[in-house]
C-alpha cells in the first residue's frame, strides 16, 4: 500500500474537513401557539399542522375535560 511521503499540516488537514462539520436542525415558530418546533412535523406542544389538529396533547384533554364538568 502506498504511504505519504511527509506529514500533512493540521491547516491541510482541516481545510480537507472543512465540509464535514455539523449543521443544527431548523426550527421554526409555530403558527398556533408560538412556540419552536422541527419544520413539517406536527407541533408537539399544540399537536397542529399546517392550522388543522392532528394530535390530541395532554393539554387540551384537561381543557376539555374542564369544560365538560
């Protein structure tokens, strides 16, 4: 197998993995109750997406239950 003839500098190195950082996720506000959430996925505080409910969260079943009693 072929071997490097001299040592690389950590500047070579570096600018080599320059494209092999991390990126963080995007988040964006959420239209219903403002809060961050992951881009087209279901709000996990409210449970909407795109204005319609698609999930029932812990919150709005005690609201709802509230209103019932």
């Amino acid at each position: 197998m072929a071997l490097p003839k001299r040592k690389l500098s950590k500047g070579r190195r570096d600018r080599r993995r320059s494209h092999l950082a991390l990126t963080g996720t995007a988040l964006v506000v959420c239209p219903q109750c403002k809060s961050l959430r992951p881009t087209h996925t279901v709000c996990p505080n409210c449970g909407s997406y795109r204005g319609a409910e698609m999930i029932e969260t812990k919150t709005k079943e005690a609201k709802s239950k509230a209103k019932s009693k």
